[in-house]
C-alpha cells in the first residue's frame, strides 16, 4: 500500500515536472534565446572518454552554443555502458537541457538488453550527421574476389566478433545459410586496429567493420595505400541498395562488388536482412532529445543543429574527427526512420533469434 | 627519412615545441602527485583542446604523449608518502611505504625518481631502435602466444605467495574467478552480473583496487594514530634526496634490466600498468641472491617496479605507433589524435611521418629528465607529510577514494563495488594473505581466457605446438615455474624471523589428531567464507555454456580443494611474513578506540553522502573530520587545506569539467517522500 502511494507520488511529482518544462516550452511565445540563456546542457555520451563518439560530443560541446538561442554552455557527460546512458535519457525531464550523442539507433539493444528500460521510437531525434557506408572487405590472399564468387563456395570465411547477439554477427551468418557460405567466427577483435592486425596475421581473411561501418571512409587515413594497393578490397555492399556507395579518398567502389541483398533469392529473407541492415547501418551518430521534449526546443535544437553543419570550419573538422563525410539527415526523418526500425525488429523479432541461433554455431 | 628526422629535430629551437613539452610535463606531474586523478580523464579533457587550438601536428601529438608518457612518474610520491597506491604503484607501495615509515621517504623517493627517469630514457631508445625491426615480431605474436606470456604472469604468482603458498595461490584463483564477471566472449553469456548491467562490463578496477590496496592501508594507518613516520623530520633534507637519487643510479645495471622488461612487457596487449610492476617485481626477487630484503621495505623492490612502469610507455609506443593498435588507454587517445590529424600509424612512421616518431621519443626523454628533477626540488617538503598525523591525510585521501570509485562506475554501483572490497583487503591484511596474487589473477585472468579462446578459434589447440613463439614461451613458463617451486622454499625461509620458523617447526611436530582438533579462529571462518564463495561460484556457472563455465568451475574447485587442505590440517600453523604489509594498527593499543572513531566517521561521512549527496558529503567529510578529530591550530589548517583539495576535485575536475551525473542521494530520496 505505502508503496503504491509512494509510486503515485513519484509519477505525480514527475508529471508534475514535465508539465512544467512542457508548457513553458509550448507557450506560444516560447522564447528559446531567453529560456536557454544561461543554462548548462548535458550532452551524453553512451562510452568512455577517448572514444570516437565521445570526441565528436566534445567538438560539438565546444561549438553548439554559438548557434543556439540564448547560447548555452553544452557539458559532455559520460555513461558506460551504452543502455544505461540510453536509459537515463529516456527518464530525463523533457526540458530540452538533456541530450545524448549516440553512437547507433539503439532499437536491437532496447530488446536484447534484459536491463534496457527505454523506448528509443519514443524519443526526439534532433538529426545525424554521418552517412552511411557499410562494406564487407577481404584480405588480399583470400582466393574469391567478391561475395558473389564465395557463394556455394568452399573456401571458409573467417570473420572477427564479440558475441553471436552482435547484430552483425547474426546477419552474417544469416546470409551463410542462405547462400551456402562457409563461415567461421572467431571471438577476438576489441576495435578496427584488432580487426586489421587479424587479417594481417592470417587469424581472420574478411572484416566486416562492426555496427555502422565508417572505415570505407575512414580506411584510407587509418590505413593509406592498402585499398589502392588492394591489401583488402571491398567484397560486398551490406548497405540496402537504395543506398549509394560514394568515393572515397583512395578509389571508387569496383562496379562488380555486389549489394548482399541483391544475392538473396527468397524475397522474403530479403526482406528481413534489408529490415536487419537499416537497424545496424543505416544511421550512427544520432542526437536525440527524452521523449516529450516540447516541439519549440526541439526546433530550437535541429534548426541550430543544421546551421552548425553547414559551418565549414566546423564541418571540416567534424569529418576528420569522424573520418566520415558529413552528411545531414533532419530529425523528422531520422524519427519516422527510427519508429519503422523498432515496427521492422518487432515483426522479425522471432527470426533474429534463429539467426543468433545460427551465429552461436559459427563461433 | 633523414631529412625528416633532422626537420623533426629543428622543433628543438622553437618555443612551440617547448611549450608544449613543459605543458605535458607540469599536466603530467599534476596527475601524479594529486591521488584519484586519472591520466585517462585529464587525456579526455585535453584531446579536444590540442585537436582544434594546435596545427601543427608534432607539437599536438608530443604535448599528448608527454602528458601520458611521464605522468606515472610522480604517482610514487602520495604512494611512499602517504599509503595510497594506485593501481600501478602497488609494489612501490609494497617496499617503498614501509620504507618512508622508518623515515626514509626522502631517500626512497630520490630513488625512484632515478629508476623512473632512467627506466623513461631506456624505454625511449628502446622505441625508437625497435620500431623498424618490430613488425615481424607482432605479426607473429598473436593470440596463442598472448595467452602464453599472460600464463607466464600468472606462474609468477607463487613467487608473490612466498610465505603462504596456499593462500597466495587461492588469491590468485579468486582474482581469476573475479575477472569472468561480465558478459563472456564468443558465447555471449552473463557471468555473474545477477542482472546489473554495470556488471556486464566486468568489475571497475579502479574501485576493485581502491578497495582492496588504497582503503585498507587508510583504515590501518588511520587507527595507529600517528604519522606515517615516527622517525620525525630529521631524515626529511634535500641531502637525503639526493644521496637516495645517487642510490638509485648506483643500481643502473637491474634498472636498466628491469626497464627493457617493462618495454617488452608493455608491447604485449592486455598486459596493462596494473601488472607490469608486480611480473618485473616477481622477477626481480626470483634472481635476487638477497631474498631477505624483500616485502619488508626494500629498495631494489622499488626500483624492480618503478622502472619497468616507466619504460612501459616506450613500449607501449611501439605497437600503437607501428601497426595503429594502442599499447595502453593513454596511447589510444595519442592514436585517435594522430588520426585526427591525418597521420597514419605503420611503415610511414619511420618515412613520411619519421618526425614524429622521433619527437616522440626524444620529448620522452627530456620529460623525464624534468619529472627527475621536478621530483629532486619539492620531495623534501613533500616529505614532511609523514610526519603529520595520519588522520589529517585520511580526511582528504577518503573522500577522494569514492570520488575516484564513483568515476569509474555509474552511479552508486563504483562506490559499492569500494564498500564490498575495502572490507575484504582490510581481512586479508588481518590474517596475512598476499593480496598481489588476487590482483594479478584478476588482470591476467581475461587476457588468457579471451586469447585462449580465440587462439582455439582460429588456428586450433595445435597451434600452441605448432607456432615456435608460443611453444618457447610455454617452454619458459614451465622452466621458469619448475625454478621458481625450487627457490620458494629458500625465499620462504628468507621471509620468516626465528619466531615464525620455530612455530613452523612446532607445527610440523604436530599429530594428525592435533592438527584436526586445532582451535578455530578468525581467520578460519574467512577462509570458510571464500569456499562459500567458490561454492557458490560452481553452482552459479554450472549452467553456462561449457566455454563460458570452464574459468569459474577450474578455479573454484582449486579454491575448494587447497583451502578445504587447509582447514583441516593447517588450521594450528601460523602464517608468518608474507608479500604484503600485515596490520600495523594490530600492534598500537589505542588502535581499537582509533577505529571505533574512524567507524563513526565512516557512518556520518556515508549518511552525509546519502542525504546532501556525494559531492558535498565529500567537501564537508574533509573539512569536518580534522576540526573533530585533531586538535589546535594544524586541525583548521588540514580543515581548509583538505576543504579545498576535495572542492576542486568534486566541484572543479569532475562536476564542471567532466558533468558527472551525481547519484541520487539515497537517503534524500526518502526524507523528501516523509515531509511531502
């Protein structure tokens, strides 16, 4: 009994904030420069300091408040692991001082994670800012040159993972049944250097670089010369096929390496693995806003946002930083993208299990 | 290359460069000297700042290696001074504090500035000659042959078990059951986390540290009631510092042996500053004639470790810079900077981008030409610190431990993590059971288990035959082992005064019957409590899958096995000196009312932290304690003094700088739910 008060009185207290937040944001005369004059936002970040995200965060940090309204003082917060800072997000008071930079949509987590207690469908995006590049590359002494010479192969393809609940990993071997692929997954690989020095010693002969892949950007500062010189060559596109694979530094991508889904046959696991691809690829670095974060702040954010893309010192440095293009997708689209991911996850829930089922076997 | 060595070198006229150069240094020695500031934070902080204020990218990449390069050379002053190891300092504070308790901080410390700067110099040549030649050894040098240097480490363990062999190897196993909490590799399955998702990343080592080294020498220390060094300032000069600094590079020959260890140590991934200084230390006293010496303040001991931690960074330099795979945390914030300013790691270091390779080292070994003598000119008034008294010490050095245990987990649970272990360092203190094994255990335990595993994964169990590295290294392992059982006893018997050796003598006189019916103590339902433990860990991992149970089940059935041995026939023997310093409060008479008002302390200073929060629980813990537990004019002094360290730590580095969410003060909670 005492705890159902107590439980009532947190939800009133806490509907009791948001209405607060809420209706100053949602006045109509909603001054953003007065509202945010003076504050302090936290910038959350799901990873350590050091990190690729975490160094984006802080170049945006440093840089953000010159386009907000009133110009805030933005303080990049770091929560490991991932799902709580995720959690912690979703809890946050709507009132526009709470964002994170993520570093993935993070649909597959909130349903694999027992402890995930967040909804990310249910979040504001702001926008994204890398685009999005996924590419299965192989090493040189591997014998086939493409994907599509592998299948029905003999030749055993030896990639690098953590655990078969990685989305990648599933996939992967989702597509190794499907396509009669011999595959073999081997736990080792913590980062892109690991992976690298892997097919360097022969412990693996195909990478996949894991969640949404930058390294057909970034590979040519990490590694120059090894795809002009064809030390690893890109294998297959595990990108959906609407999407276009642009240049990079080194070379364009060869017009025989083939989009994966178009290899699938069955229309039907074509389906799943393009729903599993947009999950993991196609978006990366996502900022986003608690849920019911009013519309005035979040316009306030994704109009800021925007104007700090297109700030050519800014973005210049942002693209070394990321090694990545930088490549805007507006929050209404990342936010009507992100809700068919979680509609996508839902309906293939069942068949994610087998493919992690099927990842188990290969490790 | 040439060309760009010598245009490398011409930044040696520039005032940017030694700008950069004297900001690492002075960033670095910050780090060491304040306890609980990590070089990974304040590298987190800096890397935006050097990314988008410097251009040159020489200079940016030199003032980041120079801030993460030497900042563990001053790490030994609070460590000898004070009694506070961190995680890479625990030998020093092993030899080194026991040292500056009979009065010798001053010369111990200018000996280790000696072993740091020398073991820091060595460690830059061994950078620069070893990169062009280095390639084919890492490319050879994979899973199999990690996972054999890391059963190398662990085999050191019975050198760190002298004195209790059954003990130290029990340690060992539980810091290896210790490491597979988290989430196991290949298999996905979750260990031991009962559902707590900071768990799934493994235990904090940081708060794990804190708790079973750093806590308990602050509770024991505290409850003797006196300074750190009864000897008075007398010995504290700068005469003193300096004939310990000529001691220090009298020993130039195991200085040097140990620095070229820690470079090879520190090119072997996973091998981190936690445990480089106990593998160097185990060798060291493995080829020491004198084993006497050891475990009761010595000199060479210190120098075994401080050495090889300061070389370490060269050798961490060498995989970072030749293949882009960061030798240690501080090296993957150089190598995402070297990225960022489109510098590529591999062959075109020692070509295009040879510059900076050699600035690299060459800015290592100015640096620590500046830490020596930075160290040389503040050690004698920084070593009047032990001779204030403890408790004045403690009011800062507390708070700052569970700030430091709250950075490194989220929340309340790095703080817990530090309650849970401070209490089972202060027992194994209490009844004599070396707590290097555990560490050590703990550390390398992931290491073998992940490469075993993938070594397993890629080439099969034949590989550890086949491949010529890892066969010689298990070879060595096995040699070495073989040696080390073989000298144990001798170095066992060096450990013991005639007291433990008579009362050894008197045990082994005794009947089976005797020895069954030996009285219980404390200590025996400690060891019960530890097969309880494995017990549990059996039961717990019975249902995983068997790659993932294979660690936890092999390690508690040793546990259950050694100390059921023990039990039953072992329980009248008295341990006698081991690897680790015992409870010096043991011997105090007042040591008991000290406590009990160190305990009321505690339980004001956790509701303090659980009503107004951890942040100015902390403030007020500082500036509070010494006003109630000292007495006159030093009382108001440690009073601001300490108000103000814990401030800018909390308030300053942590709220303002690092936006730390602060746990919710449990307490406050519940009061606001009562008057609402």
């Amino acid at each position: 009994m005492g705890d159902r008060i107590a439980r009532s009185c947190a939800a009133m207290l806490l509907a009791g904030v948001f209405w607060a937040g809420g209706a100053q944001a949602q006045d109509a005369k909603f001054d953003a420069a007065k509202y945010f004059a003076g504050k302090t936002i936290r910038m959350q970040v799901g990873f350590g300091p050091g990190g690729g995200t975490d160094l984006q965060a802080r170049h945006f940090a440093a840089n953000w408040g010159k386009y907000m309204p009133g110009h805030p003082r933005f303080q990049v917060t770091n929560i490991t692991p991932n799902t709580a800072s995720a959690n912690r997000l979703y809890k946050s008071p709507p009132d526009g001082l709470t964002i994170e930079l993520t570093g993935s949509p993070n649909v597959t987590n909130q349903f694999t994670v027992p402890q995930a207690e967040y909804k990310v469908e249910e979040n504001r995006m702001i926008g994204t800012h890398v685009a999005s590049a996924s590419i299965l590359f192989a090493y040189k002494t591997f014998p086939y040159k493409t994907l599509r010479e592998a299948v029905n192969g003999k030749e055993v393809i030896r990639m690098g993972w953590r655990t078969p609940s990685q989305s990648s990993a599933m996939r992967m071997a989702a597509l190794s049944e499907w396509l009669n692929i011999p595959m073999k997954f081997i736990p080792g690989a913590a980062g892109t250097a690991d992976s690298l020095l892997e097919l360097e010693r022969g412990d693996t002969n195909v990478w996949m670089p894991g969640g949404a892949g930058t390294a057909w950007f970034g590979l040519p500062v990490m590694r120059p010369g090894w795809l002009k010189d064809g030390t690893v060559r890109p294998f297959a596109i595990i990108e959906a096929p609407d999407v276009e694979v642009r240049p990079n530094k080194e070379i364009s991508m060869p017009a025989d390496v083939p989009y994966v889904a178009d290899l699938i046959q069955d229309p039907e696991h074509r389906r799943q693995f393009i729903a599993l691809s947009n999950l993991i690829d196609r978006y990366s670095k996502i900022f986003m806003a608690p849920p019911k974060t009013p519309e005035p702040i979040i316009q306030a954010y994704r109009t800021s946002y925007e104007a700090l893309l297109k700030d050519k010192e800014f973005a210049d440095k942002l693209e070394v930083l990321q090694g990545d293009p930088v490549q805007f997708t507006p929050g209404d689209v990342v936010e009507r993208d992100i809700k068919q991911m979680v509609k996508d996850y839902v309906e293939f829930q069942d068949q994610f299990k087998i493919w992690e089922e099927w990842a188990r076997k290969r490790f | 290359m040439l060309d760009t060595i010598l245009a490398g070198l011409g930044h040696l006229a520039t005032f940017s460069y030694w700008g950069a150069l004297l900001t690492g240094v002075f960033v670095a020695a910050l780090i060491g000297l304040l306890p609980g500031v990590g070089t990974p934070m304040i590298m987190a902080i800096a890397i935006p700042f050097i990314l988008f204020t410097i251009d040159d990218p020489l200079i940016g990449i030199v003032l980041l290696a120079t801030i993460g390069g030497v900042s563990s050379s001053l790490d030994t002053v609070p460590t000898i001074l004070l009694g506070y190891p961190s995680a890479a300092t625990q030998v020093t504070f092993l030899e080194g504090h026991q040292l500056a308790e009979r009065g010798k901080a001053a010369h111990t410390l200018g000996a280790t500035y000696a072993a740091a700067g020398l073991g820091g110099i060595v460690g830059a040549i061994a950078l620069v000659l070893v990169i062009p030649i280095i390639r084919p050894f890492i490319l050879n040098f994979g899973y199999s042959e990690i996972a054999a240097m890391a059963i190398f480490g662990i085999a050191m363990v019975s050198v760190l078990s002298s004195g209790a062999m059954a003990k130290g190897i029990t340690a060992g196993m539980i810091g290896l059951l210790l490491s597979a909490v988290g989430i196991h590799w290949g298999t996905g399955t979750e260990r031991f986390t009962f559902g707590d998702l900071n768990l799934s990343d493994g235990l904090p080592m940081i708060a794990m540290t804190l708790g079973i080294f750093a806590l308990p020498e602050v509770f024991d220390l505290t409850a003797t009631g006196k300074p750190v060094s009864s000897k008075g300032v007398a010995m504290v000069s700068n005469k003193e510092v300096v004939e310990g600094a000529k001691a220090g590079f009298k020993r130039w020959k195991i200085t040097v042996r140990h620095s070229l260890l820690g470079v090879f140590l520190g090119m072997v991934p996973g091998i981190g500053g936690a445990v480089i200084d106990w593998l160097s230390y185990a060798v060291g006293v493995a080829l020491s004639k004198d084993k006497k010496q050891f475990g009761r303040g010595s000199l060479d001991g210190v120098i075994f470790a401080e050495s090889a931690q300061n070389s370490k960074e060269g050798g961490q330099a060498i995989p970072t810079l030749a293949f882009g795979v960061p030798g240690g945390l501080s090296w993957v914030f150089i190598l995402y900077a070297m990225l960022a300013y489109n510098i590529a790691p591999g062959p075109q270091m020692l070509d295009r981008h040879a510059d900076i390779t050699i600035m690299i080292a060459v800015s290592f070994g100015i640096a620590n030409l500046i830490m020596v003598a930075i160290g040389l000119c503040m050690t004698a008034q920084l070593a009047k610190l032990t001779t204030i008294p403890y408790i004045g010490i403690a009011a800062v050095i507390l708070p700052i431990s569970f700030l430091s245990a709250f950075q490194s987990g989220d929340g309340w649970f790095g703080i817990l993590i530090l309650l849970v272990f401070a209490p089972v360092g202060l027992l194994m203190k209490a009844y004599r059971w070396p707590r290097a094994p555990l560490i050590l255990g703990f550390i390398l335990g992931g290491v073998i288990e992940k490469n075993l595993q993938s070594a397993i994964s890629a080439h099969g169990a034949i590989s550890f035959i086949t491949r010529p590295i890892t066969l010689t290294l298990i070879v060595i392992t096995v040699a070495t082992t073989i040696l080390l059982m073989r000298s144990n006893r001798s170095t066992a018997e060096a450990l013991q005064d005639d007291e433990d050796l008579a009362a050894a003598k008197a045990h082994a006189s005794l009947s089976l019957r005797e020895r069954l019916l030996a009285p219980w103590r404390g200590e025996h339902w400690f060891t019960l409590g530890l097969m309880a433990v494995a017990v549990y860990g059996i039961l717990g991992s019975s249902s995983y899958a068997p790659s993932a149970r294979f660690l936890p089940i092999a390690t508690c059935s040793i546990v259950l096995a050694l100390m059921s041995f023990q039990l039953l026939f072992g329980r009248g023997r008295r341990t006698g000196k081991i690897m680790d310093i015992g409870l010096r409060s043991a011997l105090v008479p007042e040591a008991v009312r000290n406590g009990i008002k160190l305990a009321v302390a505690m339980a004001i200073y956790l509701l303090a932290i659980g009503t107004i929060g951890l942040m100015w629980g902390s403030i007020l813990f500082a500036i509070c304690m010494p006003l109630a537990m000292m007495k006159g004019r030093s009382a108001v002094i440690t009073s601001i003094v300490g108000g103000i360290i814990v401030f800018g730590m909390s308030y300053g580095l942590l709220d303002y700088y690092m936006g730390v969410y602060w746990p919710e003060p449990y307490l406050g909670e519940w009061i606001e739910k009562i008057f609402k």
